[in-house]
C-alpha cells in the first residue's frame, strides 16, 4: 500500500492530524514527545466514483464519493540535530524508511518552539520549521552513506564497478532507485568518485527530494495570526485545522453532523440536541472551513497522492458492461498507480499471475480493446483479460 508518514517537530499537531485521518487511537497533548513508538493507520484519498456517471450506485461509495486507503504514519517529533540521535532521533527518523512521502506538519501559528515546548500564540516564525526538517532528514540519508562509502570508494578503484547501483543499494530500504540516483548525481552536480563531503550532503539533499518527497501543511491555522499565514504563504504550503477536523470525524461518527471528509462545510442534524459549548465549538470549525474552504487535512491527503506522487485512479472490472467482478460486485476496487502506467502494469497489479498471463484490455467507457501500452488515465474502468485467472 501506498503510505504517506507525517513528520515535523514535536508539538505541531501530527498525531492530531493522524487521528482526525484515521480515526485510529494516537495520544494528543499539548507538551513534546507525547508520541514514542510510530503510530499506524490508514487514511483515505477522495475522489469521484464513476459510478455516478450511469446513475447507478456502485454499493463501494457514499454518495458518489470514493475513499481509497493509503496508509498513514504518525511519527515521533524531530527536534534540531536529531540526525545525530538527539532527543532519539536516529530511531525515528528510521520510521519514515517505508514512506513514499512526507506530510511535514508545521504549527503554523506560531505557538512552539524549536523542541516543540508551548509557546505564546505568534512567538515563532513557522517557516523556520520547514528548513529544519528538511536539512535533518538529508542529513539522515548522509549519515548512512558515509557509513558505508570507504567500502563503496575501495569498491569503485575497479573501473567497472556500479557505484550508482551499489548506492541504490544500500538506501534500498528507503525506497531510493537507480534513477533517483542518477537523478540526484546531476543536478547536485557533482562526481561520485571523487566527490568530498561537502558535495556528498548536496547529493543526499537531492536524493532526499526524489526518494521522499514533501508536502508542507500548515497545521494549527485556525488559531495563526495573519503574519505567521502570510509568512507560509510565501511558501507551497496547505493550511489545516486538524483539530477541527478530528472534532468534525468525532461530530459525524456520533451522528450529531452530516460531513464527509474533504466536503467544505457540514449540516447539524435537526435531532442532534447539542448543547451551547458544542454549538460554539462547531461553528468555529465552520468559520476556519469557510476561509480554508474545508478543514485542510483531506485536502493534504489527495494533494500528496494525486499531485506529489502523481497518481491515478484505475478502477479494474471483469465484466466491461456491468463493471462488475465475477461476484457482481460493481466497481470493487479502486487502485492507485503512477501516471504513466499501462493495462499491462495493472494487471501485474491485480495479481502477479494474471501480469503474467496478461493477453489484452477493454476500456470499459468505450468497450474497446486498448494498447497494452497505452497510458492509462485517472479514471479509467478496465477488463484485463488474462489467460490465468
Ligand atoms: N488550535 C489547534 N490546536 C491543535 C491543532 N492540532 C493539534 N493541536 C493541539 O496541539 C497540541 C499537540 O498536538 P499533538 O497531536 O499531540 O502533536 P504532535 O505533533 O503529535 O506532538 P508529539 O507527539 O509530542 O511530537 C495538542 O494540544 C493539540 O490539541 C489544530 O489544528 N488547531
Ligand atoms: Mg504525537
């Protein structure tokens, strides 16, 4: 499964953000390293279910709106110098290895410091949070090549030795491929072989921003002054009330709102019988909602899926005119992958044994066959016709 991990500095609103996304257990409070052991969970990304397009309704949805999982987890806060194991750091940076990308939360207003302690609302510049994280996780990936290059440099003496791959290798754990290796050698600009310590850090930093790319959220803006927003702004940053919306997943499980995650506002429910403080509490949740247009963390979500890593909706079906499996279970799979990917990577998606036995593909929209190395689109509904099943 595609997993997102949340990071950033302790105190900024993560396993708030985790909870609101998951609805699973996670610890919330107001002091640094509420959080030890990674929690782990699994989020969902929205998107429009095709079933709506024939008026049907696919059973897999609700009200035509289609969660697709993606795993979610919460990690420890970072303090300054955590590369180098402070406040734990090694270990916890060890938990972001599996992650395919970063949702770095940052307080956007202002109201921690540095190791996270509670400050006055506004005390802080936000943005210095973004740099801080970013420099510790490249630090992070240079502390296990250095650990390794002596060996990697007495192996390349042979001219024919594959450094590139022999780096892949050791940072396969986290993800990295030939590519980002090649990749990140270019634009850091600089030659393996020779390379001193200097040009090595500009490679990892690299490296760090193809292997596990970021998104920023700006966590915690209900209660942002102005100046701190404006400051972020200034950046690629989504802003977002966690608490807000872990109030309302909270409202809506218990039936006093009608709310889907991602929608930009919510109705009370007539029979609800709030009293005046949870009336006071929701209606400042609709007021953030309403100048953030949604409360930010579902927005974070399909941004760091859809945009970050690119992906797509690909809905597989046995059945091209029902699009149903051989159950009749309508539309029941929604998968993501890369954009770029073809009805023969589906299939290998679907099961190695029908990539294996793969003959051709339907698109089922226009009940044709279609290239097996066609780009598919998000969206698509395709019959994959295997000679295995
Ligand atoms: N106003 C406001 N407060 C928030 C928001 N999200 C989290 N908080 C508060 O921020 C404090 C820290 O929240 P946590 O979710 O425990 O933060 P964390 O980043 O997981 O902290 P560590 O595990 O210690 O690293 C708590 O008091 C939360 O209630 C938000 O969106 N708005
Ligand atoms: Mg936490």
């Amino acid at each position: 499964m595609i997993t997102l991990a949340i990071a950033g500095k302790p105190n900024s609103g993560k396993s708030t953000f985790f909870r609101a996304a998951t609805l699973a257990q996670a610890e919330i409070a107001n002091y640094p390293f509420t959080t030890i052991d990674a929690n782990h969970g699994v989020a969902y990304v929205r998107t429009a279910c095709p079933c709506q397009e024939r008026g049907e309704s696919c059973g897999n949805c609700r009200d035509g709106v289609r969660f697709i999982p993606v795993g979610l987890i919460d990690v420890a806060g970072l303090v300054p110098e955590a590369h180098m194991g402070r406040g734990l750091g090694n270990q916890f940076l060890d938990n972001l290895r599996q992650a395919d990308a970063i949702l770095q939360v940052v307080d956007a207003s202002g109201a921690t410091d540095a190791e996270g302690n509670p400050i006055d609302i506004g005390s802080r510049d936000p943005v210095k949070d973004i740099e801080f994280l970013q420099y510790e996780i490249s630090m992070w990936m240079y502390g296990i090549l250095s650990r390794h290059w002596a060996k990697l440099l007495r192996q390349a003496q042979a001219r024919e030795f594959p450094l590139a791959a022999a780096i892949a290798d050791v940072f396969a754990g986290l993800g990295v491929t030939l590519e980002n290796v090649r990749d990140a050698t270019d634009a850091a600009g600089v030659d393996l072989r020779t390379a001193g310590e200097e040009d090595l850090i500009r490679f990892c930093r690299e490296l760090m921003v193809r292997s596990k790319p970021m998104l920023i959220v700006g966590n915690k803006a209900d209660q942002a002054p102005e100046r701190c927003l404006d400051r972020l702004k200034e950046h690629d940053v989504i802003f977002a009330s966690a608490a807000g919306e872990l109030a309302l997943r909270m409202a809506a499980e218990g039936k006093f709102i009608t709310y889907l995650p991602g929608d930009p506002d919510f109705v009370v429910n007539p029979d609800a019988g709030l009293n005046a403080a949870q009336q006071a509490g929701l209606q400042k949740v609709a007021d953030f909602m309403q100048a953030c247009e949604g409360t930010g963390v579902q927005k974070a979500l399909d941004t760091a899926i859809f945009d970050l890593l690119d992906m797509i909706v690909v809905y597989p079906v046995e059945d091209e005119s029902k699009l149903t499996d051989s159950k009749g279970r309508m539309l029941p799979d929604a998968l993501l992958m890369k954009r770029g990917s073809t009805p023969r990577d589906l299939a290998y998606q679907v099961h190695t044994d029908i990539g294996e036995g793969f003959l051709y593909a339907v698109d089922a929209r226009i009940g044709m066959r279609i290239k097996d190395t066609l780009e598919l689109k998000n969206g698509d509904i395709i019959k994959i016709v295997s000679v295995r099943k």
